[in-house]
C-alpha cells in the first residue's frame, strides 16, 4: 500500500504541476493579447500621422506650385473653377482630419494637438469658399456644426460712436469763454 500513496503523491504533484502552467499558459495569452492590441493600436496612429502628412504636403505642394489658388480668383472663369476645386480639397482634407480626431484617448488628443492648428489656418484661407451654402452641403453636418463652433467667423467690430470734442465746446471746463 505505501507504493500506491506514492504514486497518489506524484499524480498529485504533478496535477499541481499542470495547473500551473495552464494558469501560466493562459497569463500569458492574455498579455499577448494586450501587446497584439497595443501594437496595433500604435501602428494604426502611426498610419494616421503618415497619411495625413502625406495628403497636407501633397496640397501645399500644389499651393506652391500655383499659388494663385490660395486666394479666391476675381478674374477669370477657369481661376474660380481651379480655386473652387482646391478649396474643396483643402476643406475635404480638413473633415477627414476632423473625423480622425475624434474619439477618446492620448493618441486622438496628439492628433488634435498637432492637427487643429493646421484646422485654423485653413479654415482662415478658405472660410469664405466653406460659408457659401451650395459646398457647405458637401460636407457633414456635425463637422458644419464644429468649424462654426471652434471656428468662428470673425465679427466685424463696429467703431466706437464718434467722441464729442468738449474743449471746443462753450462752457466746456477749462475752455475759454467765446469771444475772448
């Protein structure tokens, strides 16, 4: 009998054995799962970084190439055509930038970090093209909603009501009394 209960001991032992490395095998599973997630996770923000770049310098590029289409063209027909054609890229750019930032998370937030600035300049070049009602409709409404919103369009300030020259005046303090 004393073989049998040593024999129980080493099945024992090694059950134990067994279950520890299913509990370990399966700890590091989940860890893998989690690196998997945050590898690619960072990957994606990556891609978003490279993309955008790779879109924003490919529309500088055509700004420093025909610098005539950064400003709204008073002349000619194919002007106004070629400008309307890159305002709508610039502000079609700007929407998807719009659309990759929002969410949650550090990676959105450095995405706004970097990405809102370029929002505001364009949105100064172009505003004008966005505001006419025909190529606001070209775009999403809650994207419509946030430029309005984050980007106001300035308010014209109207001059302060005119000051009333008061030592001109008769009988202002310190002026002299008419006909002296």
């Amino acid at each position: 009998m004393a073989g049998f209960v040593e024999g129980a001991e080493v099945m024992s032992t090694w059950t134990k054995v067994g279950i520890i490395a299913d509990t370990g095998a399966g700890i590091g599973i989940v860890l893998t799962l989690f690196y998997s997630i945050w590898t690619f996770r960072t990957t994606l923000r990556d891609s978003y970084y490279a993309e955008l770049d790779r879109v924003y310098f490919e529309l500088l590029r055509i700004g420093l190439e025909h610098p005539d289409l950064v400003d709204v063209p008073a002349s000619t027909d194919r002007k106004a055509r070629e400008y309307d054609s890159y305002a709508f890229m610039v502000w079609n750019f700007v929407e998807t930038v719009y659309d990759r930032c929002q969410g949650r998370g550090s990676s959105k937030r450095r995405l706004r970090e970097t990405w809102y600035p370029v929002i505001a300049a364009e949105n100064a070049l172009h505003r004008d093209w966005f505001n006419v009602p025909q190529n606001r409709r070209k775009f999403k409404e809650p994207f419509c909603r946030f430029i309005d919103a984050q980007y106001p369009m300035p308010t014209a300030v109207k001059p302060p009501p005119p000051v009333k020259d008061r030592s001109a005046s008769p009988g202002a303090r310190g002026s002299a009394p008419p006909g002296s």
